[in-house]
C-alpha cells in the first residue's frame, strides 16, 4: 500500500509541480474614468452621482463605415495589404515559437536503429591474475561479429520541479497571444488609413469642382473685360487684373489634380492593386460615409484596444520569465531511458532474450556560477519593470487619443456651422456684387473680391468636412476598431486563440 501512496504522491508532483512565477497582479490603469471633455459636461451640469456608461451596441468596421465603395476597398487591402502580410507571418511565427516552447513539457521519444559489423584483432591485454595483476599479452584468435540494434527512448528529459520548462513555455504563449494583438491592431491600422486616404480622396475631388467652378467663372469675367476693354469701358489695369484671376484659378485646378493622383497612388500601395472600375468617378461628398460613435463612452473601453492587450500580454510574459530566472537557481533533473532489442544477427533481433534496456537520471545544480544567475534574475525584473511602464504609457496614450477626438468632436460642429453660414453670406454677397457690376454701380474689383472670399470659404468648408470625417476614423481606431461585447475582440475580428497550457499552473 505504500508504494502506491509514493507513486501517486510523485505523479501528482510531476503534474502539479511549484512554479517560481510571481503572482501576476494588473496594474491600476493611470487614467481617469472619463474623459476630460465629459467630465466638463457631468460638472457643469449636475453634481449628483453620474450615472452609470451606457452599454455599448456591437459594431465591427462593417457597420461603422456604411459607404459600399470604401468597404469595398477596405475589403480589398485586409486581403492584400503586404504590412498586413507581414504582421500576419510574425504571428504565425510567435504562435510556432509557443508550440516548440510547449512541446517541451513533455519528453520526445525517439525511435532509433543501427546494424554494424566489428572486427577485434587476436593480441589482446589483460591482467594475468585478476584486476590487480600484471598484465600480460593474451594471443587469441581475431574474431568478426554483427551487431543489429532496435529502441525507443528518451534523453534528458527535464523533470520540470521548480516550472522552468513552464515558465518559458507561459512566457512563449503571453508574446504569441500578444503578437496576435499586434495583428489586430495592424488591421485597424490598415483599415484605417484606407478610409483616412479614401475621404482625402473625395475632399480632393470636391475641391477639383470648387476649382473648377471657380475657373469657369473667373474665364466668363475675363472675357467681359476684354470686351469692355476693347470697347473703351474699362482700363487696361482692371482687364489684366481679372486675366490674373483666370492664371490663378488654373494653377488652384492643376495642384487638386495633382493631389488627387497622389491619393489614388496611396490608395493603390493600402489595397495592394490597383483601384477597381469606377473608382475614378467622384462621388457625393456630403453623402453619410462613417457611423457616428456614441457619447458616454468609459475610459474602460481602453482595455479593448489591441495595442494595450498586446502591452499587457508582454507584461504577463515579463512576469513568467522572472519564474524562469528564479528557478535556474535549483537543481535540474533530467531522466534518460531506453527500451528495444540487441542481437548479432538480424533474424533473431526480436527473438526471445534479445530485449534490452536503460535507464538513468541525472542531477544539476549550480555551485558557482560567479553571480550569473542572480544577475539574470535582476535582469528579468528590470524587464518586468520596463514592462509595467510600457503598459502604462499605452493606456496612458490610448486615453490621450481619445480624449483629443472627443475633443475635436465636440467643437467642430458648431465650427461647421459657422463655416456653413460664412459660405451662404459669401454666396450672397457675390450674387449681389455681381448684379451691381452689371448695374455699373461697383467696379470688377469688388466682384473679384467677393468671389475669392466665396472660394476661400468653400475650400474651408470642404477642409472642415474632411476634419470631422478623419477624426471620426481616429475615433473609431483610438477606441479600438469598434465593439463587439468581449476583451479583445476589435474590429469585428476575434482575438486569435492561442493553445492551452500543459497544465493549470502554468498559467
């Protein structure tokens, strides 16, 4: 009976062996729960307790950007984007490097053979009375024989006691699962700047028409003026000045043609190809292209966003590795054992009395390592430390991100409606000058000036728009690529599952 309790007692040690690990304890997020611009409105508004965030409906980038020829091309680049590609093979990489760390938890079994023939010459040494003799020449007759040689073994498999194979394979699955992260992030990275280039685009064309627009008009007023100036009716000054006007106009038409070639090359290098038929029309500018995001959004939801995953998958693999370090200061233990066949000749390898076995342990234990260990084990917490700050100043980050596009949001309405207002007075104002010109009641000059204080406020317009588009994208990517209800789950793709561990203690 007592054997038995020793051999269980042994395999639940091997099982559920000590770790060295510290206890992993997440750091305190260094942010406020809101976010500056919402306290404002909370303080300024009530001072009762705020009231709970509301629950955030699920959205993936799909629902958050609703234009059908920008998710077509964000289609197109998460497919084809080579960043993508590469972000891709580092996690495929970080997940193999967690496999191999893994399968050395267990012990590799190895199956060998070997068939060789040996000669021993007839002069051969040995002592003439026993192992303490003289020794004396033996003459023999030279002999030849087979060896055939079948097993299957292991060779210093560690007996993992103090969790050092545990620890590294913990650490190795921590950086996989934030090499995954890495990903995500890189996806909403991708999918962001499509959209960025895409609305860059659009504000593009909507300036080339403004342009345009403005050199239609500007031609028609110079051709007034020649022909007033032919007739006598206005001076030189004024007919070149307005010539200027048209030469101005043509080099505003020309710089948006060449930012719209400069963004249609941007977009080609995001999508990985060239951009499909019809992409070249322009499209509606003020058509909706981006859902907006709610208010009431708690700074929690930094705990979303791929980057500060990945920060705090590293701080745990910091945290392993420190286990890892502590448990090279005890003894390592590694089994060695083989079981097959020997025979001199092959046709009785597996016959009865050919089996053959060996099994041995060994032990080490450091005895003077000049301070390498402990220097390994500073070192794994300094990393540890550096670890914990880099955390930190992600969240911290992501928190700043955010709180500048709420910002942005919550004042660059009411400075579209100003803009709005501007462009509907100048509108007017040009109107009014024009008829006044043609009444000869105003000279060009001030016709010109109220329809470059038109364009100047229409091009703003169009710059403003762009503003509140883009920051809405930043938004959305400062929030994590959008919701779906888990931790890490971001931008409408789930987390990549990384496998479990060998045993519960190993996490």
């Amino acid at each position: 009976m007592k054997p038995l309790i020793v051999a269980a007692s042994l395999t639940t040690c091997l099982l559920a062996a000590c770790t060295m690990e510290p206890t992993y304890q997440r750091p305190s997020m260094p942010v406020p729960n809101r976010y500056p611009e919402q306290a404002r409105v909370t303080q300024a508004s009530t001072t009762a307790a705020p009231a709970p965030a509301p629950a955030m409906p699920e959205l993936e980038w799909r629902d958050f950007f609703k234009d059908p020829a920008l998710q077509r091309l964000i289609e197109i680049a998460l497919d084809n984007n080579r960043d993508l590609r590469i972000a891709a093979a580092n996690m495929a990489e970080a997940r193999a490097g967690y496999g191999v760390a893994r399968a050395n938890l267990f012990p590799e079994i190895d199956l060998q053979g070997y068939a060789g023939r040996q000669r021993l010459p007839g002069m051969t040494q040995q002592p003439s009375n026993g192992l303490l003799g003289p020794i004396q020449n033996n003459r023999t007759t030279a002999a030849s024989f087979n060896t055939f040689q079948a097993q299957a073994g292991m060779t210093n498999y560690e007996l993992d006691f103090f969790g050092h194979q545990r620890a590294i394979a913990h650490e190795s699955g921590k950086l996989a699962e934030a090499s995954a992260a890495d990903y995500q992030a890189a996806r909403i990275a991708v999918i962001g700047e499509v959209a960025n280039a895409y609305l860059a685009l659009n504000a593009d064309r909507a300036l080339l028409q403004l342009a345009q627009q403005t050199l239609a008009a500007q031609q028609q007023h110079a051709q007034v003026m020649q022909n007033a100036f032919r007739d006598g009716g206005v001076s030189e000054f004024d007919m070149r000045r307005s010539q200027t006007q048209v030469n101005a106009a043509q080099v505003d038409v020309e710089d948006v043609q060449t930012r719209i070639a400069k963004d249609i090359n941007g977009i080609t290098v995001l999508i990985g190809q060239p951009l499909p038929a019809g992409y070249g029309t322009p499209s509606q500018w003020q058509a909706p292209l981006l859902t907006d995001v709610p208010a009431g959004l708690p700074s929690s939801l930094l705990d979303r966003r791929p980057d500060v995953v990945a920060a705090e998958d590293r701080l745990r693999a910091a945290n392993a590795d420190i286990g890892r370090a502590r448990a090279a200061f005890f003894p390592n233990i590694a089994l060695t054992a083989a079981l097959g066949a020997l025979s001199g000749g092959l046709s009785n390898l597996f016959s009865a009395g050919s089996l053959a076995w060996n099994a041995g342990a060994s032990a080490t234990m450091p005895l003077l390592d000049w301070g390498k260990n402990k220097n390994e084990l500073s070192a794994s917490k300094a990393r540890y430390t550096g670890a914990t700050a880099a955390y930190e100043g992600t969240v911290q980050q992501a928190f700043r991100e955010v709180a500048d596009a709420l910002a942005v949001r919550d004042h660059i309405v009411p400075e579209l409606k100003a803009q709005q207002e501007l462009v509907d007075q100048s509108q007017r104002v040009y109107g009014i000058s024009q008829v006044r010109f043609k009444e000869g009641m105003d000279d060009y000059i001030a016709t010109q000036d109220a329809q470059r204080s038109l364009y100047a406020a229409q091009q703003k317009l169009v710059g403003l728009q762009l503003d509140q588009a883009v920051n809405q994208v930043n938004l959305y990517k400062a929030l994590g690529g959008g919701w779906n209800g888990g931790r890490g789950q971001t931008a409408g793709v789930a987390r990549a599952p990384s496998q479990p561990p060998a045993t519960a203690s190993a996490r």
